[in-house]
C-alpha cells in the first residue's frame, strides 16, 4: 500500500489537501461516482483523475513539468455551458492546450468527452508530443476547429519517440484551415520510432492540404509506422486527402493493416503500404492497397491479419492488435 495525495471536495470548504492512504478495490464498480476529483502519486509523477476539474489540475502540472504522467480512472465529461457550435465551429474552447507532453497517458479504457476546440493556431488536447506514449483512450463528440497549421484531436503534432496506440475518435467533427488536419494527429513532423498502432476515426474530418481520418501528414524526416487504424468517418479537402493519411511522400511512413471505409488510405503516393483495403469504386494510386466493395469479410481481415503477423516476426515495437470480422466493419481484438 502506497501513500497518495488526495483532493477532496469538503462540504464546509474550498478544496482541501488531505492525506490518506488509498488501497484499489478490485470489487468496486468501474461506474462508482468517485469521492475525490483527482489523486496524485508523487513516487510516479503521476495523476489519475476522475472528473473535470482533476483534468484541469493535471494539465497545469503538465504546463510545469511536460513529464508529469496522467491516467484516466472513469469517464470525463467537460462541460460545454455556454459554447455554441456552428458550422464546426465552437464559439469558445473547454480546454486550454499549447502544452508539450513527454509522459505516459494511460486512459484506462475511458474516455474524453464534449472536447471544445477553437484556436487560431493549433488546435488539440495535446500540442506537441515526444517520448511520449498515449493508449488505451476515447474521445467522444469532440469538435475542434484550428485556424492555423497541424489540427487533431489527441495532438497537433508528433515529434519522435512516441507510441500511440488503441486511441478512438468517436464522432465529432475536426476542421482545419491551414495544412495538417487530422482525427487522431494533425502530422507526425519529425524523430524517429513514431508508431500508431490500433486507433479508430469516425468524425468528420475537413481541411485544405494534407487531410486524414488517422493523419494530416506525414513529413519527409519522421519514420513511423501506422498499422492496424481504420477511418470510418467522412473526409474532405483540397489536395492530399485520404482515409488514413493525406500524404506521406518519402520512403520512411510504413501503413499496415489498416483500412478505409471513405476515400483511399493515402492522398499522396509514397512508400508502398502493405495489405490495406479502402471501400471505393476505383484504384488508388498507391501500391499495397487494395479498393473492395466491403472491408468486413473474411478475406480481408486474413489478409491484414497475415500482414500483421509478418511485421511483428521482426519488429522491436510489435502491433499489439489484430482484426475480427465484425457486425459492419472489421474489429480490432488484443493479441495475447
């Protein structure tokens, strides 16, 4: 048993800071309204929050030291009251972002929800991330709007090191006016050893240059691989826009396994991708790829599956998910 700081919300007062010792009750409902809003761990460098208001004390943590860890220990839904959305566009945002993150953010199978965004530079939960890992984490209903460069929902921009992996953007909106709009990253612009592995995109995602379900971009000195994602959410934009990515044009992006239920995988012919399929009525331009009338067969998942398998004989940072046939589209299942 560890000693923790804990915040709680006291009838008779302000927030106060409380000693306590805490032990988790593995009995205890996952739904259970939480008695505190966050609690820090001090061994860890670690928040794990349970409401808005702990969210908010772990991101100005964070402004502080980029290190600062943050885990999710029930779903968090931020308030929108007096937020207006018009042709996705908030009218104000519910979170502050412009902060640079090189820690571990575990979501704990729970998810963001209500995300507010508008900023007329970059727009995201997290601005820039390195030597960072992010999993397990759902963002539901976020709408973001960003009037500059390098627009997602989880982070604007990936700079090396980093690993995100079983991230979800589930419906929603993401809009951006200057190149670089993505559901998950607005562009992976640098570093190596950048994976993104397992992640879903169903909100609408529009922009000008370089537009994705999974990716805006992916610049020519970032080596990363993008495997097992899917897009189901519709995509619009100028030039460079695709499913998964809208452009990665040099030989160091490797997409695997991945699929596309609107528009190709990538807007921009770069390095072969290996087994993914998009549901389109004519080719794509990029080799690997294959268009279907439907992503959800057997056929098609074996074939990812297989994919899948060949890389992680190899690989140092194994893909940690495989894809099931599903009820519309194919699912992802954990690889034991």
């Amino acid at each position: 048993m560890k000693k923790i700081w804990n915040i709680a919300l006291v009838a008779i007062a302000a927030f106060s800071m409380v000693w306590t010792s805490c032990e988790k009750n593995e009995n205890e409902p996952q739904n259970e309204i939480p008695v505190v809003d966050y609690t820090y761990d001090e061994v860890t460098n670690t928040y794990t929050v349970y409401a808005e208001e702990g969210l908010k004390v772990w991101r100005k943590a964070v402004g502080e030291n980029k290190e600062t860890n943050l885990t999710l220990g029930a779903d968090i839904t931020l308030s929108t009251d007096g937020i207006e959305v018009v042709d996705g566009k908030p009218s104000a945002s519910n979170w502050e972002g412009g902060y640079s993150f090189s820690g571990t953010l575990d979501g704990g199978g729970y998810s963001i929800k209500n995300l507010r965004m508008y900023d007329e530079q970059f727009a995201h939960f997290i601005f820039s991330c390195k030597d960072a890992t992010i999993k397990n984490l759902t963002f539901v209903n976020p709408i973001v709007y960003g009037e500059s460069v390098y627009t997602g929902v989880l982070t604007a921009q990936v700079g090396g090191g980093v690993q995100i992996i079983n991230c979800h953007i589930q419906g929603g909106s993401v809009t951006g006016v200057g190149d670089g709009t993505g559901g998950v990253a607005g562009c992976i612009s640098s570093g190596k050893d950048n994976f993104i592995y397992g992640c879903t995109n169903s909100a609408k995602i529009s922009g000008s240059n370089w537009v994705g379900g999974i990716v805006g971009g992916c610049q020519e000195t970032a080596i990363s691989v993008i495997a097992a994602c899917a897009n189901t959410g519709e995509v619009s934009g100028e030039k460079y826009v695709a499913g998964i990515t809208g452009i990665h044009y040099s030989n160091n992006t490797d997409i695997i396994a991945c699929y596309s239920t609107y528009d190709t995988i990538s807007g921009a012919v770069g390095k072969p991708a290996t087994e993914c399929y998009f549901v389109r009525d004519h080719d794509d331009t990029l080799d690997g790829t294959t268009a279907v009338s439907d992503v959800n067969t057997t056929e098609v998942v074996n074939a990812m599956n297989g994919a899948i398998d060949t890389y992680n004989k190899s690989a140092t940072t194994k893909i940690p998910y495989k894809w099931a046939v599903g009820e519309a589209v194919p699912q992802l299942v954990a690889i034991e």
